[in-house]
C-alpha cells in the first residue's frame, strides 16, 4: 500500500508540475506578443518556451498521461531532475520545482526498494 501511495504521490506532482509549467509558458507569451516586430529577445524567450512544453509533454508520456510513443521517456529520478532544472533555471518557471520534488520522491522510493 504504500509503494502505491509513493507511486500516486510521484504521479501527481508530475501532472501538476508538466501542466504547471504549460500553463507558466503559454501565460509568459502573452507580453512577448510582437506589436511593432520580432527581436531577438522575444526569438530567444519563444524558442526556451517551446523547449519547455516539449519536455513538459514527454514528462506527461512518462507516465502514460498522453501516448505517444515517441515521446516516452522512463521514469527516473534523474530524467525528472533534470527536466526541472532546466525548467527552473534557464525560464524561472515554477512547474520544474515541482518536477524536482517529484524526482526526490523518486528517488526516496527507489532506496527503499
């Protein structure tokens, strides 16, 4: 019962952490909504926006939320680490703190397994 828990808990923080930072990146192009043209700053900020849903989308087909083959990934501590560093570092968005919570959690069941 409680790997099942573990297992839910890790689940769950990687659907809110991979719709959080969807929902961060769409809400962040809305200033950048070029009026008078495009510049590298908006390029720079679309295309870290970009790379930020994609691995969101292949934290969500990890765990089977969406299937798409060529997005799975397995499911390691150190995948979601990662994927919440770069979320967190590079783009301040807050879903890769979730994603690094989520890979703690992974961690801790892993050790006890």
């Amino acid at each position: 019962m409680a790997d099942n828990r573990k297992n839910r808990i890790e689940k769950t923080l990687i659907i809110s952490g991979s719709i959080l930072g969807i929902v961060l990146v769409i809400l962040g192009f809305v200033p950048f909504v070029p009026i008078f043209g495009w510049s590298l700053g908006i390029i720079w900020n679309v295309l870290w926006g970009i790379l930020d849903v994609y691995l969101c989308l292949r934290m969500l087909a990890s765990i089977g939320i969406i299937s798409v083959k060529k997005l799975a990934t397995p499911r390691m501590p150190g995948i979601s680490f990662l994927v919440g560093i770069i979320l967190f570092t590079f783009t301040g968005n807050w879903g890769g703190m979730i994603l690094i919570i989520a890979a703690i959690v992974q961690l801790f069941e892993q050790n006890n397994n």
